[in-house]
C-alpha cells in the first residue's frame, strides 16, 4: 500500500487565517515530498513500512534519506 499524509491534508484545507490553518500548514510542510510504503503482506519476508520521498510532478519514488545519513557539507 501506498499512504502519503500530504494527500490527505491537502484536501481538508481549513478556512485561511485561522490558528487552524496556520497548524494545517505546519503539517503540510512537514509531510511534503514524503510517503510511507505499507508491505502488508509477503509470502516468504517480513512486513512493515519503509519511508519514502514522493516527486509528484514525475510519479516517482525515492529512498529518504534520514538526518544522521546525509553527506557532509563542504562549504
């Protein structure tokens, strides 16, 4: 299964200039670009939920890189 909270939270858009538009916002810019992959079901290997990021203008999937496994930056 295929679940991306941004989907969902773009299409309960509260009324603009509320406080809860503003929490709406919040949780738009955090959910952005990612998306959960639900393996519910397999024969032979272990279930569970892998953390994706969502290119929507393409339909693509990518892996999402956590905080700590990021490359240095050189300034």
């Amino acid at each position: 299964f295929v679940y991306r909270e941004e989907y969902y939270l773009k299409n309960n858009e509260p009324r603009p200039g509320t406080d809860e538009h503003f929490t709406w916002e919040a949780e738009m810019r955090e959910a952005r670009g990612k998306a959960e992959v639900i393996i519910a079901k397999q024969r032979h290997g272990p279930t569970g939920t892998v953390a994706m990021t969502f290119q929507g203008e393409f339909t693509r999937f990518f892996d999402l890189a956590s905080q700590n496994q990021l490359p240095q930056r050189s300034d």
